[in-house]
C-alpha cells in the first residue's frame, strides 16, 4: 500500500509564487518517477511536469521557465516550484508516481489533488 500525501496549494496573486509538496509513504521498494498534473474545471488533465529518478526532467511549454520540479529520494518527496504564477495555472495539481512496491512489480499512484488558485 502506497500513499501520496499533497500540500501547499492555496490562494495566491498573479506574480506570485506557491510549493507544492508530495510525500510518498507506504511499502516503498523504490520511485522510479514522479510527475505533476493539473486540471482545470471542464478540461483534461495535463502533464505540467515529470522527473525520472536519474534526475531527468521535462515540462509542458506553457510553464517552462517558471516552474521547477525537484525530488529529495532520501525522503521520497517531490516538489514543483511555481514562480510568476497566472491566472491561467488556476487548477487542481496532482501528484503521480510510478512506484515500485518490490522487485519486478510496479504500480502507478495518484495523490488527493491540491487546489492551486491565482488572482488576477
């Protein structure tokens, strides 16, 4: 049983910046991704950022130079720093990760949802 707990969602102004954070606990054998999504009311969910346990990162065009994905392996959590935050990253940001529970088998997991609101 693996969990993916999300935190540091919130209300911010247009400029502004939020972290969010995802804490994987549970019986862990190791992650061998994480990735940020979000969705917006009436729309589908999209990749905004994706990390490989190697280190190896990619974003979606639309948050390139503004948002950074991070990961502490020791600690089994990823982090998406959001920086000039829009009115348009308004969404509801999910935590995924592809997690081996031991060798040979493993499954991908979803976090809760944090709601991220920007002001304009």
């Amino acid at each position: 049983q693996v969990q993916l707990v999300e935190s540091g969602g919130g209300l911010v102004q247009a400029g502004g910046s939020l972290r969010l954070s995802c804490a994987a606990s549970g019986s862990i054998f190791s992650i061998n991704r994480m990735d940020w999504y979000r969705q917006a009311p009436g729309k589908q969910r999209e990749l905004v950022a994706a990390s490989s346990s190697g280190g190896n990162t990619n974003y979606a065009d639309s948050v390139k130079g503004r948002f950074t994905i991070s990961r502490d392996n020791a600690k089994n959590t990823a982090y998406l720093h959001m920086n000039s935050l829009k009115p348009e990253d308004t969404a509801v940001y999910y935590c995924h990760a592809i997690v081996a529970v031991t060798t040979g088998y493993q499954y991908s997991y979803w976090g809760q949802g944090t709601q991220v609101t920007v002001s304009s």
